[in-house]
DNA sequence: AAGCAGGGGACGT
DNA sequence: ACGTCCCCTGCT
C-alpha cells in the first residue's frame, strides 16, 4: 500500500480529465483502472491517494505511469497572472497529470472517441476488451494486442456497437499487424514526426494523432483541439491563444481546459 | 411517446 | 469545402 499526498495529484481529476477510458468508480472514493495486464485499486480521501499495490509494483508500473517523478507544480506556477481563465482552470483540474498510456491502446480508443461522448466510448472499450482482452482477473480483461483483434471482421466490430469505425480498427490494425506502420518506430520519433506517421492510419485525423501523442507517447507539446477546446479558444481568447508561452508543457495547458470547460458543461 | 439533434472527427468526392 | 458515417442519450 502506498500513500501519496501531492496537491498535484488526484484520481479524481484524472479520471474524468479525458485522456483515460479504463478507469472507473468502484464505490465511494474508489477506483480502478486496467494498464496491460495490471489491475490497480485506488482511494482518494481528503487529498490523499493510495494505492493498493506493493513498493515494488509502485516503483516498476505505477510510478511512471502516473508520471510522478515529474513536477506539475511548475507548470501550474507558470499560467500567465494576467490569464484569469486559464487561472481559474488551473486551479480547479490542480491535480491532473498526463498518464503514460500505452500507445496502441491509445490509437484504438482515440479511434473510437471520434463524433462520440465519454460515456459511450468506455461502453465500447469495455466491450471490446471483454470480447478479444485476456481476463486478468475474474471479470476483468485486458485492453486486446494487435494480434488478438487480427481476424477480427467489420462486422463483428459493428455488432459491439462501434458503427462506421469498426472499419477504420480493422485498416488499422492490418496497417499495423503488417508493419506498414510500425509503432516502434513511432516510439523513437519526435512529435512532429509521430504526428505525421500516425495520420497514416485509417480514421486517425489530426486531433486524434495529437492525443495519441500526448497520452500515448507522452509528448507534451501536443495541444489536442476538439470542438469544445476550439470553442474556449474562440471565446475566451479569440483565437490568439499564447502557445509560445508555453512550450514545454502545451499538452498540460490543454488538459486544464478541457477538464474545466467539460466539468462545466456536465454538471 | 416518438422523433430529433448532437456528441472529444475523419474520409471520400 | 461539404455531405456522410453509427449508435446512444437527452430533450421536446
């Protein structure tokens, strides 16, 4: 069991921030999520986190998977004084951190994001990891690998609900499964690169290369705008948004927005 | 009650 | 540039 108290971190505002489909609620205060074939249980009570998990599986997975070694205070300090909005967005999503995910589990669910909702999405997910994922534990499946969604057909994939991307998983995983793409390569490329090789495959456009990015290969430039973001950027900046002031940590910035404006469009 | 609009876009023309 | 794509939810 380990005990994390870090204003910058909170399950809480991670989980509903977007960029993490196989996190639930499991009761009061407590969740869990599923990351290649780990399950890990989690409690967040009066700002403090913990982790049900050994010190050992904590310094192996978790720990880096929550990015913890990386200090989000600085990013936080550094939202211009002058920017009330961003101010107050800031403030409110203090505990978010930028998950390191795994990259193709992120191509597929970004895939499945598209002209969609949260709620949807994790409906789909979970039915995709039930049919083709390993069970883990009793009940609970793993996100499936390239090869296990190999022979999967349209069809099947519109049966589960996916409907016009059902198409798109299957071209994608070929693309993949036949080294067409090859997300090793993906790996060792810059984020201009990676966008741009990414785009490759079928049904991802810019928006979801840049969440790949940012959630999957943990390249923190990467500013994903959706239609909500485009909407915050017309209305409270105009369009002139000042990226350059934060180069370094761009996808961070985002987060804080989206999880603002999507929190108060939802309640 | 059923009908309709719209949701973290991308693709083909 | 623009219509179309699939399913679900919430509204009317």
């Amino acid at each position: 069991m380990i005990k994390i108290k870090n204003e910058f971190f909170s399950i809480k505002d991670i989980w509903n921030s977007g960029q993490c489909f196989r996190m639930h609620p499991i009761g009061e205060d407590k969740y869990r999520v599923v990351v290649k074939g780990k399950c890990l249980e989690m409690e967040e009570t009066q700002g403090e986190v913990v982790l049900f998990c050994t010190k050992e599986e904590f310094q192996n997975v978790w720990e880096d998977y929550f990015d913890l070694k990386e200090d989000y205070s600085v990013f936080f300090r550094n939202v211009s004084k002058e920017d009330r909005y961003l101010q107050r967005a800031a403030s409110f999503g203090k505990g978010i951190r930028i998950l390191k995910q795994d990259l193709w589990e992120m191509i597929i669910s970004f895939i499945i994001s598209t002209q969609n909702n949260i709620k949807r999405i994790r409906k789909c997910i979970d039915l995709l990891c039930k049919t083709y994922g390993k069970e883990i534990q009793e009940g609970i499946y793993a996100f499936p690998e390239p090869e296990e969604l190999k022979n999967v057909t349209e069809e099947e994939l519109r049966g589960l609900g996916l409907g016009y991307r059902s198409k798109y998983i299957v071209k994608t995983t070929q693309l993949i499964i036949r080294q067409e793409v090859s997300l090793e390569e993906i790996k060792r490329m810059d984020y201009q690169e990676a966008k741009k090789e990414l785009q490759k495959l079928t049904g991802v456009g810019e928006k979801v290369a840049d969440c790949v990015c940012l959630f999957g290969l943990h390249h923190f430039d990467a500013f994903p705008v959706d239609t909500h973001i485009n909407q915050v950027l017309e209305r409270e900046y105009g369009n002139q948004f000042p990226y350059e002031i934060y180069k370094g940590y761009r996808g961070v910035i985002q987060q804080y927005i989206f999880y603002y404006d999507f929190m108060r469009e939802n309640h």
